[in-house]
C-alpha cells in the first residue's frame, strides 16, 4: 500500500515519513512489509489509508503544479476519507489528521465489543427499503441503514442478531441479496456513541481552517467551509450515516463531469461511474497518477 508511490515520488515518501513521525510509530513499514493482520487493525488500516491519499495528493499538487485551488470544485471522502479529502482541503494538518484517524480508529474498536455488532450490504435494495428492513429486524435492538453507497447498494449496521435478521429478511423488503460484511465493528450506526465523544474531545483540541475547496461532508451530502462545522459534523459522522449516494447526485447536479479517487482502491471510482455524465478515475499507482496529472494538464 503505497510503496510504489514512496519509491517513484519523493514528495509521497515525504509524506509516509511525515506520517511516521506524527504517530510515533513506523507506520510505512507496517504497510509495505506487514505483517496484514497488524495493518488491518482499524487504528492502523485508517491513518494508512490516509496516508496514501495525501501522497498522492502531494505529488499532484508539489511535483506536477497542480494544487486543488483553482481546479477542483469540491472534495469529499467516504467516512474516514472526510478526512483526508479534508487534510488536502487544507483544512486540517497531515499530522493532525494522521493523529485523529489513529483516535478514531481505536475507538470504534472499543466502542462495541468483537463480535456483538455487524454490517451487510443490501444489494438490489434502495434506502427506503433498508430502513423499513432495518426497523423490521431491530426488534428492540440497534439496526441502522449506515451507508447509503448507490442507487441499489446500501450497507446496515447495529447489534450482530439484529442485522442477522435482517439478513434473512432482506429478500422480503426487495433486496436481491444481502451479505454479511467482513468488518471489525458496527460502523455508522448509534452504537458508535462512545467514539463520537471520544471524536468530540480529540476534534476540540485540534486547528481546523477554512478549506480551499468546499468539503462535501458524508452528513449533509452537501459542502461545509466553515471550520466549526467541519468540526461538529466529523462528529456526527461516527454514528451518522454516509450518505455517498446523495453526494454523488449532488457533485452531477453541480456540472462536476470528472471525479479522481485519489489514494488506494478502485471502489468509489466504480459507484461514479454509475451516475450519467461522471467519468471517474482511480489514482493510487504512478501510472494512474501520471495519466491523471496529464489529463489535469491537457
């Protein structure tokens, strides 16, 4: 994850370095030599992810004069992607960002002990549906429509026998198929409450500035500015649900034409596409990066 990048960019190893140190901790290591089990780890696997976005920000920006000011309309990032879409806002620092996703990483963790909490992805379903569903199945019990991803595709969350209900329900509320996901916590639903707050102390204490592109937050499916209230919908944002759908049709119904999911993974690059008139980009590789910058360029 981002070797490639580190090994082609110095502005990209700059950053992994940067990262590093704000964590005490090699970080970079754990991410090109493993082991997996330990990069996997929530507190570990965000900052990383993190991390690799902004180098490849850096590199457009530093080494290819391509800084976001002036080019891009809006920015957004699917949950803990707020904050790097935020981070190369300039909004917040790297190392304040690095810090924050550490945080929030570890709390969602403890917030929920293993096992008692779950996710699954409705497939063929849309909101409304999931929500009837959701209420359906809860029984008393947490059961929460977390992220509304795209037309047809919503993710659940809430207490393990509540959403394993709603697993087998599913095809009664209009879902082709429902699936349990391979996740460490119930993420996006009220469960989270104990990271919320643990968010609300850590965010309390750290600089946020105005961005230089509107921030389109996972809460609203619309644009923030303003620092304090970047700062009062990242907290939201732990126990809200994203809603990535609602700010794909908003960036269309903007004259936003082009999209670059920038950092690693292909997934949001694949929801895009599903909205007409969107042409999406993945740029996590130096290939990707160098036909971005000359599309950017061009």
């Amino acid at each position: 994850m981002g070797a490639e990048l580190a090994k082609a960019y110095p502005a990209a190893q700059a950053v992994f370095s940067e990262v590093d140190e704000a964590l005490g901790q090699t970080l970079s290591t754990l991410m090109w030599e493993g082991p997996a089990a330990d990069l996997t780890l929530t507190e570990n696997a965000q900052p990383a992810l993190m991390a690799v976005s902004l180098a490849a920000m850096r590199v457009l920006s530093e080494t290819k004069g391509l800084p976001l000011e002036g080019r891009v309309a809006f920015v957004a990032g699917h949950s803990l992607g707020e904050y790097s879409a935020l981070a190369a806002a300039g909004a917040l620092s790297l190392a304040d960002t690095a810090r924050l996703l550490k945080t929030r990483g570890r709390a969602m963790q403890q917030a929920v002990p293993v096992g008692e909490g779950a996710m699954a992805a409705l497939l063929g379903a849309d909101l409304a549906q999931a929500r009837d569903l959701a209420k359906a199945a809860s029984e008393g019990e947490v059961c929460e429509a977390a992220n509304d991803n795209a037309p047809g595709q919503v993710v659940i969350s809430g207490a393990r026998s509540a959403i394993e209900r709603a697993v087998k329900l599913a095809p009664d509320f209009g879902a082709r198929r429902a699936v349990l996901l391979p996740v460490s916590a119930p993420f996006h639903c009220a469960l989270m409450q104990p990271a919320a707050d643990a968010m609300r102390e850590a965010l309390a204490g750290v600089k946020i500035a105005t961005p230089v592109v509107p921030v389109v937050a996972n809460v609203l499916a619309a644009p923030v500015t303003d620092p304090e209230e970047i700062r009062a919908r990242l907290v939201e944002q732990v126990t809200g649900m994203v809603r990535w759908r609602e700010t794909m049709t908003y960036l269309a119904n903007h004259d936003v034409t082009s999209v670059y999911e920038v950092g690693a993974g292909r997934v949001l690059t694949g929801i895009a596409r599903r909205f007409d008139g969107v042409e999406a980009r993945s740029v996590g590789t130096p290939d990707e990066l160098e036909a971005a910058a000359s599309a950017l360029q061009g």
